[in-house]
C-alpha cells in the first residue's frame, strides 16, 4: 500500500558539513580516490564525448570517475553477444581460450594462480588461512578497463571486462570457461539471480564517431559460460545517450535505470516487463536484492527545478508500493541496504558538502538518523572508482542488523594518518533512534569496513598494515552489537600484506568462510604491466 511521501529525516539534529562521504584531499598512500568531476548529483551523470574512445583510463593516469569513491554492501554476494533473441549466427560460445593474444584475449601466465600463492604460504603462520589464488589481469585492454562483478554461483566466480567475461575456479582459479563479446561491457548489475544468471549491458557501436550508447542486453549463464537471449533496447524511448546506466536485478527481474530511462526485463527469458513508471519523474537508477528500491528525481519549484524520492517498487509490475520524499535540497548518492533501506544522501556539492544517512521502515516512513557528534563517518564505493558500471548498490561501510537483539547500524569513520598508513574508528547507532551506542577502533595502521550484519555480528574487512609493520595481515573480523575487541573470522597471512596492500579500492567479498578481493579498474603505465597486474586475490582454507 503507497505511503504519503515523508518530508525531510526528522533527524535530531542538523548534518554537519563533511561528517559523512567527504573524500576531503587525499593523501599519499591513502585510499586512492580518484579526482572529483563538476557538482553532478549522483545518477546524473553528464554525458561525455561520443568520440572519446572506450576502454577506460589512459596508461599513467586514472580518469575521473562519475563520482566520488567515497561511500560491497556485503549481502552474501560473490561476485555476450548474439543477435537480439539470440537470433544471430555469430552468438558467442564460452569456451577456454587457446588463441593467440589479442586485445581483449587472456595471455599466457608465466605463473598460474595457485603457484603464486603457493610461493607466499611458504611463510604462513599457524592460525592464518591460505592464500588459494592470485588472478593476474592477462587481458590486453586499450587505454585501461573497468573490471565488473565479480559474481559466484556454485564453485565459479565470473566478471566481465572490455569484450570478455570469463569464469574461474573458486577452488584453484584456473579458468573454467571465457566468452568473446563482439563490444565492449559497459554496465552490469552488482548481484547475479539466485540461480547464478547475470545480464550485462554492452556498447552496441563502438566506431570513432558513434554515439556510445549502452544499449545492447546479453543474459549469461555463470556457471557454464553460456549467452542464453540477448536483445537491443529501444533508444526511440529515450533519445538521451545511454552510455550510463544502473543496473540492478532482484528476484527474476532485471532493470535499467539512469538519464531518465526505466525498464524492467524478466531475467529467465528476456521478456519485457515494463517500461516506465507513472507520473514526471526521471529515475537516477535502481537497487536491488531481497527489495528494489529506486531513486527518482521529480520536477519542483525549488531552485534546482526537482527533487529526489525513494521509492519502492514492485519488480514484476513496476507499481510503487511506498514513496520516501527526501528533504528539498538533498540528493539520494547511494543505497547500503535495501532490507532495511539504508540510503546516504548529500546536499551541495560533491566536495565539501553536507553528507547524512537516513534509515527508513519497511513502509518507506523514516526510522532514524545516525548522529556522529565528533565523528567523520565514511563509507566507501569501490565500483564507483571505475569509469562505467557503477551501481548504486556497491558500497562498503556502512551495515544494518535489524535483529530484535540487535538493532544496530555499523558506520566506519573517515581513515586518519598514523605514521605512513592509516587508521579509522567504527562506530555503532542503535537503528530506531539515531544514538550513538559504541566507538571500536581499528588495529594502528590498519582499517576496518563493515561488509554486512550476520548471525548478531557485523563482519568487517580489516585492512593490511602499513609496510613497517611486521607479521601482521589483513583478514574478515566480527564485532557484536556490545562492541569490545574485533575477533578474527578469518586471518590474511601476514606474508601476503604487501600483495594485498596492492589491491586499493578493491570490491572485496566474504562468503562461505573464504574472502575475495578484486580490483574494479584495470590500468597500467605499459602494456606488460597492465597484463602482469595482479586483479584478484583469495583466502581461505
């Protein structure tokens, strides 16, 4: 039943500038994030070059990204084409790739992925998991790449890059299978089906004067590598440029969203489900998983002429069930959680604005707000590091544990210098009233990000320690809602922290009591370094 929209958070207090997703100036060393572009609220993009050519950063630098890489929702989540309907004789075959190089084509390893993690479990400790494989890129990529997924089902775990998506043995990392696409990957959503399908978006013109438009769909079976339908969207729709879109997937649906467009497909077979939703307002883009949520802008008379909403809307019928109307002036960035709807929001610019994160119950009324007081609260968006395929459901940072026991909200705090690395605090909020319960910190030159509530646990990403620091790891730890002292779940090697460190801004995963990092954006100085870097790392026994 639709709710009547909630003005503003009904916060207790007013959101400080900064306090929460203000990258500030980094740092040498510090999280990375790559350079702001102009004020554009998240989810309106402006459209670059159509001449610009694909691919990603230039070799030397990194291109900025949409947004900031301030804000995985840990969620239990792991991480070509044919003719529309799968119509065309040239549809692709996953198959290992025994052809010579070429771009997009894997490389020979020098090592394969199990024998260079075998090198550094020499120097395992009694109590740390293994290192199970190290994944180079192998991929000859023009102008760098941006690397989606990863995605698991079963014992693979696949992502897509450039005009190649490939599987890997969760086990060993060997590659089970790799399927050529005839364009490059432009979008795809954070989280697979259940049953381990995924659709991904692709570049239907990829000539120097084309307009890039994101408008092709390629349905991927995981666990085999096949491309089951494929189909072409209808730019008469929507004129805009489609080279940015949102995907997400929740249940058997998979939708678009961004610049406007709303579309939603059966993921199973292809058919269309909907194609727009009621009234004037644009949609920014859509969350998914247990929920799908959207964030909406909507005309006004307000000074920026619109908006923003959340709302919730039934996947198979695009109906909104409920709407959420944001206070006027703020934007909706991102989503950390759907199941309870957790959202960050922001007001003025991307830097040095005025940041907040706004719970909500299940009925779209507002729940809480957390109030920091002192605390730089920050999240972290990895997948936004990377040029294209952002979501707006790939965030770390921030978990919910809606629990009757618990009913906490886990908020890591903004890294702050110690010596040449860095540390942070986490801080937790009871989720009905926005009130601090507990500040933990993080061991010194390391960081803690929560991934996701579990069992009455948080589970957190601990980051390796600074290069001084000796015989120490990074891992996945667990706090309770009383707080006290991190406890292993999961103990990095210590004799793997300098790889490790080598995987900034990672998506990282936990699951099954084995973790996985990867690198969202692929890019080199040189050719050989770019197929040399290492894009993927697991632990676990």
């Amino acid at each position: 039943m639709s709710q009547p929209p909630q003005q503003g958070f009904g916060a207790p207090y007013e959101p400080q500038p900064g306090v929460y997703g203000d990258p500030g100036q980094p740092q040498p060393g510090s999280y990375g994030y790559p350079p702001q572009p102009p004020t554009v609220p998240y989810g309106r993009p402006q459209p670059q070059s159509p001449n610009r050519p694909s691919g990603g950063r230039s070799r030397g630098r990194l291109v900025a990204a949409v947004l900031a890489g301030v804000l995985v929702i840990g969620a239990g989540v792991w991480f070509v084409a044919g003719g529309d309907d799968g119509s065309d004789d040239k549809k692709p075959v996953a198959k290992e790739s025994t052809a010579p190089k070429q771009p997009g084509a894997e490389s020979n390893r020098k090592k394969t992925p199990a024998a260079e993690a075998a090198e550094i479990n020499k120097g395992r400790k009694e109590g740390e998991a293994k290192v199970r494989w190290i994944q180079k890129n192998g991929v000859d990529v023009p102008l760098g790449a941006s690397a989606l997924g990863p995605w698991t089902t079963g014992g693979i775990v696949a992502k897509a890059m450039y005009r190649t998506v490939s599987g890997y043995s969760l086990e060993d990392g060997s590659q089970k299978w790799s399927l050529r696409l005839p364009a490059d990957v432009c979008a795809a959503p954070t989280r697979p089906t259940a049953d381990g399908k995924i659709v991904i978006g692709l570049l239907t013109d990829t000539s120097a004067n084309a307009e890039e438009n994101c408008d092709k769909l390629q349905m991927i079976d995981l666990a085999t590598g096949e491309a089951v339908w494929s189909k072409t969207i209808d730019r008469a729709v929507n004129s805009d440029l489609l080279r940015y879109v949102v995907m997400a997937i929740s249940g058997d649906v998979m939708t678009i969203g961004g610049l406007g467009r709303a579309e939603a497909y059966r993921v199973s077979d292809g058919k269309p489900l909907w194609g727009k939703l009621p009234g004037s307002c644009a949609v920014n883009g859509f969350a998914g998983g247990s929920v799908l949520l959207a964030s909406v802008s909507c005309p006004s008379q307000s000074e920026d002429g619109f908006h923003d909403e959340v709302r919730r809307i039934d996947p198979v019928t695009g109906r909104t069930l409920w709407t959420y109307k944001v206070r006027k002036g703020w934007n909706v960035d991102a989503f950390h959680s759907v199941d309870p709807p957790v959202i960050f929001l922001r007001k003025g610019p991307l830097v040095g604005g005025t940041s907040a994160i706004a719970v909500l119950n299940d009925d779209g009324t507002f729940r809480s707000q957390p109030a920091p007081g002192g605390d730089a609260l920050e999240g972290r968006c990895p997948g936004k590091e990377r040029e294209l395929g952002w979501n707006l459901d790939i965030c770390m940072g921030v978990a919910a544990d809606t629990d009757t026991d618990t009913d906490t909200l886990y908020v890591a705090t903004k890294p702050r210098p110690e010596g040449r690395s860095f540390t942070n605090d986490v801080v937790a909020f009871d989720v009905s009233t926005g009130k601090k319960k507990w500040k933990v910190p993080s061991p010194a030159t390391q960081t803690l990000m929560p991934l996701r509530g579990e069992d009455g646990k948080v589970l957190m990403y601990l980051s390796p320690p600074g290069p001084k620091t000796k015989d120490v790891g990074g891992g996945i730890m667990a706090l309770g809602p009383q707080g006290g002292t991190p406890q292993p779940v999961l103990r990095h090697p210590a004799s793997a922290a300098a790889t490790e460190r080598a995987f900034e801004e990672a998506i990282v995963l936990h699951t099954d009591g084995r973790s996985l990092l990867m690198l969202p954006q692929v890019s080199g100085e040189t050719e050989e370094e770019e197929l040399e870097l290492r894009t993927m790392i697991a632990f676990g026994d």
